[in-house]
C-alpha cells in the first residue's frame, strides 16, 4: 500500500499520459513519451521535489532513452539499468546513460578502412587514420596528433612526440588510447626502430576500437589478451608462442568493426542478428590477413567460437579437430563474455561464472583447458 502511495504521488508530479510503474521490490519505472534525457532529469528533479526532501534525497535515478540509446524494450531495461548504477556508484541523485561512458556505436562499417590502415607502415598519417576511425565510432568533434598546442602534450621515454587533441571525448577513452597508440607514435617518428611496437601498438589501439564498437568496458580484449598468456604459459608454451597467442586473443572481435552496430544496440538478439555477429571471425581474418609482422594465429581468429560437441562456427569444428589455441580462447573469451555486462543480458558474478564454465565444460569448452582456466583465475 506505501509503495502504491509513493507510485501515485509520483506520478502526480508528471504529466498526465506519464506512466509510473512497479517494477522491483524497491524499484519504479517512469514512462515519459517524447521527452530527452536532458528533459527527463528536469521532469524527475521536479516530480521528486513533490515528495518532500527526506524521501527525495534517499531517491536514486538512472535515465535511458529510446531509440536514441536502446532500440527495444529489453535494450532500454538494461541501460536504465546501467545508469541507475552509474549514479549509485558515484553518489549522485540521478544519472543518464551518456554519462556511464558507454558509447552508442554509429552504423558506418569500419572495416575496409580498418584493412588498409592495420597493414600500413609507420606514418604519423595513418596514426591519424585510425585515430579517425575512433572519433567516428565514440562520436567525438576531434581526435588527431598535432604538431603544437592545442592538445595534451605526449611523451615516450623522455622525448617529446607531439599533442593529442581531442574534443568531445571522454576522459576515460582519452587515457586507453593515449597509452596505447603512444609506442607506435614513437617508431612513426623513428625514436623506436622496432616496427613490431608500431603493429602491436596499432593492434592493441585497434582492439579498443572494436571494444567500443561492439558495447564492451574499455580494455576488454586487453584483459582476455593477458589471460591468455598466462593461460598459454600454464599450457606449458613458450614466452613466443604464448606471446603470439596473446596476440591473437587481442585481434579475435576485431571483425566487428565490419557488422551492422544496430544489432550491438539491441536488447534481443534474433537468430539473424547472431549469424551476422558469428561472420565477425572470418571480417577478422581478412582485416588481419596482411599484418605478417606479428605472426597472428588465423586458427585462434578464425575458430574461437567452435565448440567441443560440434555446435559452433564457423565449420562446425568438433574435439581435436579445433586448434588448440581457440580452444583456449573459446574457454576465456566465454567467462569474460558472461561476467561482462551486455546489453542483452547481465553479468554473472564469480560463482556464478563458476557454476556456467562447469556446466559447458566438455560440451563447447574443452574440459582440461576449462579446468586450467578456473585454477589460473583463482575462483
């Protein structure tokens, strides 16, 4: 009866076709057609005075919009949701999705430009290409080097390289590319002579790139890239095999840059919507069909979402006949994949985790591999 009270108060507080709605024990959801986000704080601040400050300031509100930042139902469910724990974890009143970092991708396909510019030599030009290629995608005004102010000055190993300029750019993407494009920055001015720091830089700017694109927290395919060396190192592989296997992990979603964003955006996922992102692995390997200097494994690009019992793709591989490498890739990209919050579902929490990568074990994860994995993360 309380929270029916509360519900209607609010809900006197907002225009008469608003609807306010039960959704959780302690939770409401507010429906305010035609309004943006910056119209919905306004709306909510006003609606939450009316309750009197006491109950106001215990209120906490994350605010989404459809179908600017979500494109169902379900989508728009979870970024509130996202929001909601954005303004929780900051200790603020109420937050919009904008304000999470979390980029809405564009629907531009980026991957005939992300092929000439992965396999290019060491030009402050093409830096300047692929810098591009992140304004586009995080929707920034600018992002590019510059010779003077304006910019952030950057510098490798006591020499000065030159200004990052950017505007309308986050703070958080800002310092991931910063630190990533900085070694390749350092060969294309011939401060460093090894051209393997200018791919690998490139590479690894590239994967933050296909992170965005695809909805993921900033330095996923860092982290899945790590794990997989020391996955690699268990395995009892050497520092330049479990080197290029880490590699690997890195570029395996960069094929994403070549798949339709709007399905990143939804909140249900069609059997058409997978067939497409399932294409990701062979757009990958074409991207990365050039760059000969780091001595990729195509096996772990092209088959990391094969599975034991025959049921992946892209060939339906079965047992040893998937490389070893993509077995191991399968088996970490799956507990990043489930302890990652999507879109289209929420993430497990460590037990949880658990309780799933046993469950698939032998069916699409190798079992000695899964076994390895949970003794290395330490669950």
């Amino acid at each position: 009866r309380t929270l029916k009270t509360l519900a209607k108060r609010i809900q006197n507080g907002l225009r008469r076709y608003d609807k306010v709605i039960r959704y959780e024990e302690l939770s409401f959801f507010a429906i305010l057609p035609g309004c943006s986000s910056q119209d919905a704080v306004t709306a909510l601040h006003n609606a939450t005075l009316n309750l009197g400050a006491d109950l106001a300031n215990n209120m906490t509100i994350g605010i989404a919009t459809l179908p600017d930042e979500a494109q169902d139902a379900k989508g728009l469910i979870n970024i509130a949701h996202q929001a909601l724990s954005h303004a929780k974890k900051k200790g603020i009143h109420m937050a919009r999705y904008s304000q999470t970092g979390a980029i809405r991708p564009t629907n531009l396909s980026l991957e005939l430009r992300m092929k000439k510019i992965i396999s290019s030599g060491p030009h402050i030009e093409v830096l300047n290409e692929l810098l591009d290629l992140l304004r586009i995608q995080s929707q920034a005004d600018d992002i590019s080097i510059r010779y003077e102010p304006p910019g952030s000055p950057v510098s490798w190993q006591g020499h000065d390289l030159g200004y990052l300029y950017h505007q309308g750019l986050s703070e958080d993407i800002y310092e991931w590319i910063v630190t990533y494009i900085t070694p390749s920055w350092a060969v294309a001015l011939g401060l460093d002579p090894d051209t393997r720091n200018w791919y690998l830089g490139m590479l690894t700017t590239a994967s933050i790139l296909s992170d965005l694109r695809a909805g993921y927290p900033m330095g996923y395919s860092i982290r899945v890239a790590d794990q997989m060396f020391t996955l690699a190192k268990e395995m009892g592989k050497g520092e330049t095999q479990a080197a290029q296997w880490a590699n690997s992990a890195l570029a395996a979603n960069i094929g994403y840059l070549g798949i339709p964003t709007s399905i990143f955006t939804k909140g249900e996922i069609t059997p058409f919507d997978r067939k497409k992102i399932g294409s990701h692995t062979y757009i990958g390997s074409k991207i990365l069909q050039d760059v000969s200097v780091l001595d990729l494994s195509d096996d772990i690009v092209m088959y990391h979402h094969e599975n034991m019992d025959g049921s992946g793709y892209p060939r339906g591989l079965k047992g040893g006949e998937i490389p070893l490498g993509a077995r191991a890739m399968r088996v970490i990209d799956t507990y990043n994949a489930i302890t990652t919050p999507r879109l289209y579902r929420f993430q497990l929490s460590q037990q949880e985790a658990l309780r799933e990568l046993c469950a698939m074990s032998g069916k699409a994860l190798d079992p000695d591999i899964t076994s390895l994995f949970v003794d290395v993360i330490g669950f």
